[in-house]
C-alpha cells in the first residue's frame, strides 16, 4: 500500500461562463492543476459531473476531457454521485493509486448549469432522489430539507440560528476571486428573503453557476519527486437510505457519519485535531446536520455554536473556509474538488487572508442527494 498525496490544484472563477463550454472549463482548471504540480502527464483520468447528460446533452466526458487537455490514450472514466460526484472522483483517483496501478491521476469536476434555465436546473437535482416516489409525488431537493428543517425546529426549538451558516459563508468568501458571491451579508438579509419551500428561505440555499476544478494526485513514490507542496489525502464513503424519512433519524446523516469516522480511523486523526471543515452547505439545514452527524457538534446545537462564532474563521473549528457552496458556489459534480483544492491551499499556507492559523488537519464533506451518499476526505499537512 502506497500513501497518496495532493500535488496541484487548479479552478475557474464559479460564476455564468457564457463565452466557454463546460469541456472548456474543465480543461482549463485540468491544465492549471498540471501546471501546479509540474507535471505533463498522468496515468489516469476521472471527471466528475452529474448533468452534462441532461442540460448539454453529453456523455462520454472521460475521452472528451482527455483529449482537449491533450492527453488522448489516457484511460479516463466519468464518475457519477449526484451533487457528490467529484468525490467519487476523488475517491476512484485515490483508490486507483492506492492499487499501484498509477502514480499521477487527473481529477477534474465541472458543471454548466447556465445552460438550463432556473426551473430546469432545480428539475433535474431530482435525478439525485427516487424518480418513481419522491419524483412522482413532486418532493424535490429543497422541499425534502425543508421538512427535515420543520422537523428540526419542531424537535429542537423554533430559533433562527440555523440561518448563521449562509453568514458565516458569505463571510468567509469576501474578496476570494473564484467566489460566485464574494461579498459580506447580514443576518436580517437572509431571514427576511422570501421562503422557496417554508421555512428554509432563498437565501439558505446555494445558487446556479458554472465551473470547474482540478486536482493532480500523486503515490509516495512520485511525491518525492516533485517539488510543489503537497499534503497527504485520505477518503472514505457511506450510503444511506434515499429517503431521509425512511432513516431510523432523519436528522442524522448516518452515511456522513460513517465515512467520517472511517477516514479519521484510517488517516489516525482525533476529531479534536481537525483545524477545519469544507462542508457541503447545499442548504443551511444541511451545514448544521452535517455537523451534529459527525459528533461536531452535539443535536440541536449547531447553530447555537454558528451565533457565538465558532465556526468563523477566528473560532475554534473553521467551517467553509472560502464561502462553501453557499458563496464560493456550487457547480455540482466540480464542488467537492473546488473544497479539497481549497483544502490544499490552507494546508500549504497558500490560502491568503482566508489562512487558518497553524492547520494541520483540514476535512472535506461531500453529499449526494439528501444524504444518500456521502464522502469525507481528510487532508494532511506534510
């Protein structure tokens, strides 16, 4: 068994790339991942993206992606997990070096949801629950977390302090250039936007753009070789029910809290070590379960902790360093690979006014659906 490492990471700015396709985005954030790693070649390729089929009609992304990047013969695989699916590229990266089979791999995730009007883009985030239940009876994304939203407030009290973690987001993403909404926005704003399914609010929920990002993986033996920094990635993965609501505890994303337990163990990181988490802050409902989950922060709490500045950059567990998927954005199968670039850049003390102090151990959460599938991935610093 070989270790594996991050060597090099590249992005776009998440925004409306109405000048670039979505193969265009993503050989541009692959080209600046090989340029960050000095490398010009790699063993493997996997991409991930989860609605190139429906809203550019395209599959087939794997040769696609290899040849605008110049890299035609390459084995290259699409991977699919809904909104997770640059984790599971990630995942597949990692695995494939951990086998000996590669020592460099191309990870790239994109997304153009510019390409789809509003409706459409939010139609289609269905494809991620159960077409013929949750589907049929018109139960999407953002209506199945406001339930469980009206469950939590029902079971833990009727308080605003969930509504904290698009603030904290926007906070974070003030400034940052890749950012889909680099600007600053009061708690007032947010619970005074009107409600998209009572009584989760429009601006609880992350926004439509366009982007891509990169990573080049790396073994332990070509790692030393290389003279771009690098930290160390584990990752770990967990399914659950569909359904929220067919769980034992809908408030519980057991999945998360599987995988990260399981990367913890394998990485030999104490919860109490991390320095900070990217977690997938589809809608601030998410962002609080998601924590309490994974034992960050006991039930009903979380947003309590978010109100005292816990998870601010200054607290004592970071969350979303650069925005999350809230402000910096969330362009699906790319979102997960924009936090472990993200990750990369705190870890190598690149990450500029959004540093975290003396970060040796950064953790990166990934969902597909409401829960159904989770990744966590846990970089080390070198």
């Amino acid at each position: 068994m070989t270790k594996v490492y991050v060597a090099g990471v590249g992005f776009t700015k998440i925004a409306e790339h109405w000048d670039k396709s979505l193969e265009q985005l993503m050989a541009e954030a692959s080209v600046k991942a090989l340029e960050s790693a000095g490398l010009m070649a790699v063993n493997a390729i996997y991409v991930g993206n989860m609605l190139g089929e429906v809203l550019q009609e395209q599959g087939h992304l794997g040769s696609i992606i290899a040849e605008y990047v110049g890299l035609s013969r390459v084995p290259a695989f699409r991977v699919e997990a809904a909104e997770a699916s640059g984790a599971a590229a990630l995942y597949a990266g990692a695995m494939d070096i951990l086998s000996g089979k590669s020592d460099a791999v191309l990870v790239v995730g994109g997304e153009k949801l510019s390409d789809g009007l509003p409706e459409e883009v939010y139609s289609t985030l269905m494809i991620g629950g159960r077409q013929d239940y949750e589907g049929f009876i018109g139960a999407e994304f953002y209506s199945l977390n406001a339930l469980l939203y009206k469950l939590y407030r029902k079971r833990y009290g009727e308080s605003d302090d969930v509504a904290m973690f698009p603030v904290i987001s926007h906070q974070h993403a003030e400034g940052v250039p890749h950012a889909q909404y680099p600007f600053k926005i009061p708690l007032e704003k947010v619970l005074s936007s009107p409600f998209i399914s009572e009584p989760l609010r429009r601006l609880e929920v992350s926004g439509i753009g366009d982007g891509a990002a990169a990573v080049i993986l790396v073994s332990e033996k070509l790692a030393e070789k290389i003279k771009a920094p690098k930290t160390e990635l584990y990752a770990a993965s967990a399914t659950d029910y569909v359904n929220p609501f067919e769980r034992e505890d809908p408030l519980k994303f057991e999945s998360l809290s599987m995988a990260t337990r399981k990367v913890l163990e394998d990485a030999g990181v104490k919860r109490s070590e991390i320095d900070f988490i990217e977690l997938h802050d589809a809608t601030s409902i998410m962002a609080a379960i998601s924590l309490e989950s994974c034992g960050f922060a006991r039930p009903g709490e979380a947003g309590k902790l978010a109100v005292r500045g816990e998870f601010d950059l200054s607290g004592s567990l970071p969350c979303n360093t650069f925005g999350g998927l809230k402000a910096r954005g969330h362009p699906l199968g790319a979102t997960a690979i924009y936090q472990v670039a993200e990750a990369y850049l705190q870890l190598t003390e690149q990450a500029g006014k959004n540093q975290v102090d003396s970060a040796e151990n950064g953790l990166v959460q990934s969902l597909g659906g409401v829960g159904a599938t989770a990744f966590t991935i846990l970089l080390k610093k070198v």
